[in-house]
C-alpha cells in the first residue's frame, strides 16, 4: 500500500530507517582512488532539540575489484553491487536465503510502482483509496521532485530545499572525473534498488536528482543532513569514516562474504520470496 496512514507503526518504523539509509548512507568521500577503499556510515536522528543524538543505522561499504559490498548490521543484510552483470546479489545469512537482482528487473519494478502511484494519484477526494491532501502532495513530490538550490558550485556546502525533504551537503570538489562515474553509478543504483526491496521506502527521483546536480558540479559529498516533513518532522545526519584501503580484516570480511555466496547451504529465491520473509524476520525480531 501506498498510503503512509495504512502502514502499522512497527512496520513504518522499520522501512523509514530503510529510507533514511538510503538516502543517507554511502555518500561521502573526500578524495577518490581507483584502489580499494571502505566506507563507515553512522545515522543519527537530530530531531529532537536540545537531546544527545541518537544513532539510528550503520552500514560499512567496501569497494573492491569492481565490486561494492554493503553490510547492514542491524539488519544482517549483505548487498553485493556487481556492475558488469548488471545485477546486485541480496544476502541475508541468518535467514540462510539469498536473491538476484537484476537491472531490467529493477527498471520493470519501478516502471509498475510508479504507474500504481500515478493512478492512486488520479483518484478525486472521496473515492476509495484516494489519499489526503498532504499524503498526495508527498506522493506527487516523489515522483517529481523539484528542489530549490542555494550554494554556488565552489561552495563547499550545498542546500536543495523543498516542502517536503531539504538536504544540506558539506561537498569536496577533489574528485577524478572517472570515480565519479562509476561512484554515482553506484549510488544511483542503490537507491532504485532500495525502493524495489522495500516497497514502503521512497521513489528514488529525489535522491537521483540530488545525485545528478553533484555530479554536475563535479563533487562528491563529506557529510549530509536531511530534513524530512512527512510523515512526521525529523532531522538527521549521516557521518562518515572514509579509509584508502583495505585491512587483513575487511579483506577476510569479503573473503567470508564470497563463501557465503558459493555455500550451497545458502537458498536462493526469487525476490518476492525474499522479500516476503525478510520483512515478517524484521517485524519479529522487533515485538
């Protein structure tokens, strides 16, 4: 369902930290290299003034070999980016299960949300499932985000404002051209890719468009702050530890991570299935 009202409270409570991953996470670097390197990513919710921030998502993103592995912790998730078969591999070990994901998948997925979305939009007040006012000006946002941009391109900080998300990025301009390419390309899939395993998380077109104006301006960002209006005001901020290589350890991380893929132990199913029984694990785990 599309509608933020028709969405349990446990369960939005678990696909907002999604969302606010997705938007969040992995979006930070100072400088760039072609060599191996890891991410350390940590959410804190800012929203309350005057209160100790409190941090709400982790996630260690390893890029090796033309390949990005992202780990979730608090979700047992691994996300393995493999761009030259166009597909990502979804790896949850505790459940035992793992699932393939591919590009045109991704595109048909979205391409059938977005067609539901624009119908529930067409609905006229009063007909069933029509949503309200401020739930359809979010949905419509979604799908057409438009940001007002504040922060000349040799600014270090830049703002894109809206009714509905507002992100304040510290940027560094000291990126290569080429690891621009292929780290957006990265991301970009990333956030389409969140949206397809986790129905109630945002379209991606807001985050493309944030995505596409960094890239214009030739930067990558340091740190990101994201205000959110709906469905309840909320602020938070994503910190990041950048490392230039990778350790014995991250290397055996990755290592153990291979095995997991090959173990024969490991089911593979179609992605319905897995999302299926990812989510009624993560509704479990949290009563």
């Amino acid at each position: 369902m599309l509608k933020l009202i028709d969405v349990p409270s446990i369960f939005r409570q678990i696909t907002v930290t999604l969302a606010v991953l997705s938007l969040l996470s992995a979006w930070s670097l100072q400088r760039t290299s072609a060599k191996d390197f890891r991410i350390y990513t940590s959410v804190a919710d800012e929203s309350k003034p005057n209160a100790k921030p409190v941090v709400v998502a982790r996630s260690l993103t390893m890029f090796r070999a033309g390949k990005v592995y992202d780990y979730m912790d608090q979700l047992g998730e691994l996300v393995v980016f493999e761009p030259s078969l166009q597909r990502f591999i979804v790896l949850n070990g505790s459940l035992g299960m793992q699932t393939e994901v591919g590009f045109p998948l991704i595109n048909q997925h979205l391409s059938v949300s977005e067609q539901k979305a624009k119908e529930l939009l067409s609905l006229k007040p009063g007909q069933p499932d029509a949503l309200n006012a401020g739930d359809a000006a979010f949905l419509n946002f979604q799908l057409n985000p438009q940001f007002q941009i504040t922060g000349r391109a040799s600014d270090s900080v830049l703002t894109m404002s809206s009714p509905h998300l507002t992100y304040q990025v510290k940027v560094s301009t000291d990126v290569e051209k080429e690891t621009l390419t292929s780290y957006f390309h990265y991301v970009d899939w990333t956030a389409k890719l969140n949206r397809i395993l986790h129905p109630q998380a945002m379209f991606p077109q807001p985050r493309l468009v944030v995505n596409q104006e960094l890239k214009t301006r030739g930067c990558m960002p340091k740190s990101v702050t994201l205000r959110m209006s709906l469905p309840e005001p909320r602020q938070l901020k994503a910190d990041h530890q950048i490392q230039w290589d990778l350790d014995e350890s991250d290397r055996t991380w990755i290592n153990d991570w291979e095995k997991l893929l090959k173990d024969p132990e490991i089911k593979a199913v179609p992605l319905v299935e897995y999302q299926k029984l990812f989510l009624a694990d993560q509704v479990s785990a949290s009563r």
